[in-house]
C-alpha cells in the first residue's frame, strides 16, 4: 500500500509546486533532505558498530554466561527443542539481552545470525 500511496504523494508535491512556481524551493528541499539523510545514516552506523562491538567483547565474557543462565528459565520456555550447549542457545540469549538493554540495532544482527545458525542445524 505504502509503494503506491508514496509515489502518489510525490508526484501531486512535484505539480503542486510546478503550479504555485515553487519549484526552486522543491529542488532546494530535496537537496538537503538528501544531505540530512546521508549524515543521519552515517551517525546511525556509526552508533551500531559501537554496540555491536559491545555486544561482540561482552558475549566473549564470563558476563554473557551469567545472563544467559539467569535467562535459562525463560529460554526453556520459549525454546524447548533447543539444546542447552548450541551456538544457538547462546546467540538467542544475546539477542534477548541486547533487546532488554534496548540495543535493538545490536540485537538485529544478533537475531540474523541466531537465524543462520538455527536453519543450517535443520
């Protein structure tokens, strides 16, 4: 629905401004929209490498194994068929802990890679 509605809207902005003679101010606009996006995404990547780099250090450390038991009950719960001992097991827990901590951009690769690993076991 978005991939119509979108595409809807711009093109009504594009005549709009073609109509009213704005359209310097629509080009201006969509320049530094463009320069804003750009610096955002940057900002923004630079944020997740430093967490997954937490996440990376803290899942090499004795920390990591104490949460994970604390969290043993829950992951019996939610995933029983899943050995206690797998890469997956530990993956899942991270992933768990980086959502309780509200890392969620650690806590997407994470998931990514808790997925590969899972489905390469099947």
């Amino acid at each position: 629905m978005l991939n119509i509605l979108w595409p809807i809207f711009l093109i009504i902005s594009i005549i709009y401004a073609i109509l009213s003679g704005n359209l310097n101010q629509l080009n201006n606009s969509i320049f530094e929209s463009t320069g804003l996006a750009v610096n955002l995404c940057i900002t923004l990547l630079g944020t997740m490498c430093l967490w997954n780099g937490i996440m990376n250090i803290a899942s090499k450390t004795s920390a990591m194994k104490k949460i994970t038991k604390i969290l043993t009950p829950i992951m019996k719960l939610l995933f029983p068929k899943i050995k206690k001992d797998s890469k997956v097991y530990d993956e899942i827990s991270m992933n768990m802990v980086a959502n309780i901590l509200g890392l969620g951009n650690a806590a997407t690769p994470l998931r990514f890679k808790s997925n590969e690993d899972f489905t390469r076991r099947k």
